[in-house]
C-alpha cells in the first residue's frame, strides 16, 4: 500500500502539469516543465524496467501533438516508478523510417533516449525484435511496450535474459490512454497486459 501511494504521489507531479498543457495537433510541442527524461548513463546492471517506443516520423498518430507532448512525462513516470522498485530503467527508440537519420531526427524532436533503432522500415532490427507476437499483438505506429530484465555482465558476453512484458500498447489511443492514467504499472488495464509470457533474449 505504502509503494502504491509513493507511485501515485510521484506520478501526479510529473504527468500532470504536461499532460494539462497539449498543444492543438500539428502545432510546436513543448512539454509544460522545463524537466525532461535523463537517460542513466553508466546505470544499467542488474534488474531493469525498458520503455520501448515505436514511432515514424511519416506516421500522422506518431507526429501528433498529444502523442509527442505525453512521450517525455510517460518516461520520467516509468523512470520513477523503477526508481521505487530498485530497478535501473532504459528507453529505447524504434524508428519505422527507411532512412536512419529521419528517425533519429524524428525522435530527438520527441524526447531524449537510452538509445535509438532507425532504418530499413519494418525490416530493421529493432522491428524485427520488438514488433513481434513476442511483443505487440501488431504492427502499428505508435506502439510502446513496458519489459522488465535482468542484464548479465558476464567476462566474455553481456546478455539480458528473457523479457517478462508488462505493457503492450497499440495505436495511439491505447498510448494516450496509459499516459492519461499517469503511466501507471499497477493500474494497467487487461487488454493493455500481454498473456503470461517471456520474451526472447535481445538478438
């Protein structure tokens, strides 16, 4: 009880004041705090919480204002949320763009990233792994899927085991629906919860 009340405190002070403040479709995005998402450089050993963000910078859904204007708060509130868990947390950026740089373009005008996966549309590497039944129950634009980890730092290899899904959310409105609720992992709907399963190890 005590952890779920820590959740919702921090969620309402970071989703909140961005998600009053969307600007009207098509006009210049800027999020209502001057906080935005760090990435933990260095940090990532051990249990972690990834945010997986699929987007296109020719997809009208992924270029929206309200979708742009909730990516950044939905990141600081799964950031804060495996803060409380003890977890580090990665985001990662999936472009569904034939050319790398219009991607990465595309995502640093959404947010700032752990890392970013850009080219060959649908047949680069990061769709092939994260736009899979293992993952997204299909292929759209926007998407986001919520994983938990566990990083090996071995001598030889660094691996990840295999995923356990938390969030699979697809199409827009299922997205600016979780960001809504405050990015909440305990306040996820059914149909946003994959059937009990792992995911496979990053190829």
């Amino acid at each position: 009880m005590l952890r779920r009340a820590l959740v919702a405190m921090v969620m309402s002070a970071v989703l909140a004041p961005a998600l009053r403040a969307q600007a009207p479709t098509g006009d210049t995005v800027r999020t209502a705090s001057t906080a935005r998402y760090t990435p933990e450089r260095g940090k990532h050993r051990g249990r972690e919480l990834v945010a997986v963000v699929i987007g296109s910078s020719g997809c009208p859904f992924s270029t929206s204002a309200p979708f742009i204007q909730a990516v950044d708060p939905m990141l600081r509130a799964l950031q804060a949320q495996a803060d409380v868990r003890g977890l580090s947390f990665a985001a990662i950026a999936v472009a569904v763009d034939a050319e790398p740089d219009s991607g990465f373009a595309y995502f640093r005008r959404v947010a700032r990233f752990d890392e970013v996966i850009a080219g060959r549309t649908w047949f680069g590497s990061g769709l092939l792994f994260y736009a899979t039944p293992a993952y997204v129950s299909k292929q759209m634009t926007p998407s986001l899927v919520v994983l938990e980890r566990e990083l090996v730092d071995a001598p030889r290899h660094t691996t990840a085991q295999p995923a356990r899904v938390l969030v699979s959310l697809v199409g827009l409105d299922s997205v600016l629906a979780f960001a809504r609720r405050g990015a909440r992992l305990d306040a996820v709907p059914d149909t946003a919860r994959p059937r009990a399963r792992s995911a496979p190890r990053p190829g």
